[in-house]
C-alpha cells in the first residue's frame, strides 16, 4: 500500500519510482521536482502513514 502511493505520488510529480530505490535517493528526486511544496508533501505522506496503520 505504502509503495503504490509513494508511486502514484511520484509519478504525478513526474519521477520515476523505482521500488527499491533507498529512501534518501528518492527524497533527493522528490526536493529536486519542480512540483516540490514541502507542505503538501508532509500532508501526503502523513495521510499516506495514517492508511497504512
């Protein structure tokens, strides 16, 4: 679950998401993307970690 959002995330970002990428290279990706706003993203991804409890 956890994956496939962090991949449909990434993919409307316009990153490729590799599933075994490691987590800094893929933060990396995520600040680099010209779609970056460090808010929404903290909002995703804790929405992202209340789904997956």
């Amino acid at each position: 679950a956890l994956n496939e959002e962090l991949e449909e995330m990434t993919s409307e970002m316009g990153i490729k998401f590799i599933p075994n990428m490691a987590k800094l290279d893929l933060q990396k990706m995520i600040r680099s993307s010209k779609y970056y706003e460090e808010e929404l993203m903290k909002e995703t991804l804790e929405a992202i970690r209340k789904e997956t409890e």
